[in-house]
C-alpha cells in the first residue's frame, strides 16, 4: 500500500530512477490510480527556502515540482519520511 511520506523510487521517464516522496494521500492513490509525488533534486540542496524544499533520508525534495504519476511507475520502496517531515509536507501543499 503507497501511502504518503513513503520514499520510493520512480521512473519518471528519465534514464536512471530517481527517489521521489508520495506527497498523495493512500486513498487518493487507490481511487485515482495515481499518485501525487515530489521529486529528488540530485546534487547539493539548492538556496530554495522551506516550504519549496523538504529534506529527508538524506534526500532533498522538491515540493515545488510536484506532479502525478501512475501508481505503477512507484518502483522499490526505499525509506519513509519521519512524522516531523510528513507534518512540513502537509504544511507545505497546503500554501
């Protein structure tokens, strides 16, 4: 079950597969087949200032790129984001 605050990686129809955090709720992403994500931004984190950028399992996301994508594109579960960064996450979404 995907649910948000879940790390997985994705093909996003790039070469390689890049870590992206399920911003999308479960029962959003089993209704619409579809789940809501923030990408990894590779590299070191830019200057972009919270809300726009969240860190987490020594990964940067960036909300401000966030996009839907089939639910079967989420490849291999690779981590969770902690109750502290899910709470950002919300707040964040929700400007």
């Amino acid at each position: 079950m995907i649910e948000a605050g879940d790390i997985h990686l994705a093909d996003l129809n790039q070469e390689r597969r890049l870590p992206v955090l399920v911003v999308s709720s479960g029962k959003f992403t089993r209704l619409s087949g579809r789940a809501i994500v923030a990408p990894a931004i590779p590299g070191e984190p830019d200057e972009v200032p919270f809300p726009w950028r969240i860190e987490a399992e020594g990964h940067v996301f960036a909300i401000d790129l966030v996009r839907s994508i089939p639910a079967e594109r989420l490849l291999d579960r690779v981590g969770r984001a902690t109750p502290a960064c899910r709470a950002s996450t919300s707040a964040s979404t929700m400007i």
